[in-house]
DNA sequence: ATAATTCATATTGCGCACAATCTAATTTTG
DNA sequence: CAAAATTAGATTGTGCGCAATATGAATTAT
C-alpha cells in the first residue's frame, strides 16, 4: 500500500510538473515576446509605428511593390490581420496599395517616399534592443536560431 | 575615394543587417509565439479555453484564491486584459470572482469544481506540445531558461 | 466556351494586450 | 483625525491575430 502510493505521488508529480507554468517553453516564448513589445514600444512611438508595423515595414524596406500574400508568407500572417494594418500604413502615407493591371485579384504594396526615409529612423532601433537584452550579439544569434528552428517544428506540425 | 567608398558601404551593410527581419530575435520569438498559440488551438478547443485562459488556468492550479493583481503579477499582464478574460471564465463556470470582505479593493479568484476537474483533462495538452516540437525535454529546457533569462533582462530594463 | 475549382483579398466577429482614465478603498502624513 | 497619496480593479479605445465567410478574378477541366 505504501509502495503504491510512492508510486502514484511520483507519477503525479511528473504530470504535475508538466502542466507548472514555469516548465512550459510557450509561456516563456509569449511573455518575452510581450516584453519585446514593450521595449520596442517608446522606440516605435518615435517612428509612429506599431511593432506589427515595424515588422511590415521591415519586409518592405528589404523588397516591396510585392502582393499582401507575399508579405503574409514572409510574417506568418494572414489577410484578416495585415489588411486593416496595412489601411492603416497607407493612413499615415508610407505605402501605397494599388490593385495589380496584370492579376487583378493582387493589391500590391509600396513604399512611398517618406516610408522610403522612415528607414533611416529606424536605423538606431536595432542597437537600442540589443543593449535592452543586454547580450552579445553572438548569444542573440545563437539563440535567434534555436528559436527560429523551434518554430519551423511547429509550423511544420501545422502544415501536415 | 574608393578606401572611403568600401568604408561606407560597410558601414551601410553593418545597419543594413540589424535592419533584416531575419536577423531580429524579436521576430523570432514574435513568430515562434503565433506559432505555439496555433499548435495549442486545436488541443485548447477541446478544453474550450482560449490560450491565455489556459495561462489563467495553469496559475489558478498551481494557487488559487488569489487576488487579480498577483494573477497579473505571475502572467505579466495588466486589468485590462484580465477583467475580461476572468469574466468569461466565470461565465464558463471554471472560476468565481469574489471582492475581499478584508480588503474590498482585492477580486479573489477561485476555481469552482469544474475549473479544478479540468485539470485532468488538460495533463495531456503538455506532451501532445513537446511532440510537435520534435525536441528533445532536455533541450527545450535549456532554451526555455535561455529565453526566460532574456525576458528578465529586457523586463529589468523596463522597471527603470 | 462554359462550369467548377482555386486563388487573392476583404469583411465580420471575437478575444486578447495595453495605454489612459476612472472609481473606490486603503494607507500615509502632517 | 483629515488631507494627500497610493493601491486594486474596471472601463474605454485602439490595434492586432485569426477563424469563418464573402467576393471577384484567374485557372482548370470538361
């Protein structure tokens, strides 16, 4: 009877940790991913973006005149999200969207000039996140790569 | 000139870089966040709970009887996203929501019954998560503290 | 060529997430 | 003790994030 009952204290105590917040990856995925946010966001403010806006932003200024699909792929987001932001991005003038001649079903976004300039600006946010973590740059890479890899996992899960 | 023409595109390529989405950990661990939330949405909508209120969840079992603020302390999250939140999950039964006869300024939350029967059926949610990481326990350890200790600095940085 | 399918985007609805503001209760201070 | 400051929580408004659905254009299959 004892012995049985060493035995079921210890497998609840296995699905018991499992189930502890501070065991589960996600949660320390999400809430560093929420204290990215607020780091970012005085920085943002500056630049009158938001960070989801910062990250289109980012993809545009590496390539634009690309459809909202393009765009979509490379953030892992889809129309019902990047639409009303992107509204928004043409609002404050920095991109144009303009229905494709060729494919008419493509809306396809561009930088204006001020999104063109806004780049510039945004050239001191890198360094300033980089000191916030304060980490090297080599342990940030490394685990940016752990990570990324980690996510990879899971979308291919997703995409079975 | 042209010593000084390679130097500034150095200089350009140097801010270019931290500039590339691929380079950001922030969109890594942004990415790698929606990421976990759709691979937890099939398992959570089996438990009808959403993933923030699987968070609730896990903290409420782990203590309950608690006031918001410590909830909020534990989740990094403020009222505004918790009042509702815990609304909808008295509405669902899985909690009550009782102000302090001590201190009427505090909201206790408590499970019901139902709330503390679901955690039987959540202990199968953390394995069907670690399969689809395809990564080893040892190794998502190591990660978890990695990005934990990343989250505290940047946090740190915030409580100045 | 027409019908069926697929594709890109938009819309709607719900649930976070957080800043700013408000109310009411407690604590601190003079 | 009374005034001031602090605290806990709720409310409001804005902006994601995504599922479900709709619309219209392009592709394909017949």
């Amino acid at each position: 009877m004892d012995s049985m009952g060493i035995i079921m204290a210890r497998k609840q105590t296995a699905a018991d940790q499992a189930l502890r917040l501070d065991n589960q990856i996600c949660f320390a995925v999400y809430s560093t991913a929420h204290a990215f946010n607020r780091v970012y966001k005085p920085l943002l403010d500056r630049l009158g973006l938001t960070y989801p806006q910062y990250l289109v932003m980012l993809a545009l200024w590496e390539r634009d005149d690309v459809p909202v699909k393009d765009l979509g792929e490379r953030l892992f987001l889809d129309s019902g999200t990047l639409t009303p932001l992107l509204k928004r991005l043409e609002a404050a003038e920095l991109i144009r969207r303009t229905r494709s001649t060729e494919d008419e079903r493509l809306v396809l976004i561009a930088l204006t000039a001020q999104g063109q300039a806004l780049r510039e600006k945004a050239k001191v946010v890198p360094q300033s996140i980089l000191a916030a973590s304060a980490c090297s740059v080599g342990e940030l890479l490394a685990m940016k790569d752990e990570i990324v890899s980690l996510r990879d996992r899971l979308n291919a899960v997703l995409g079975e």
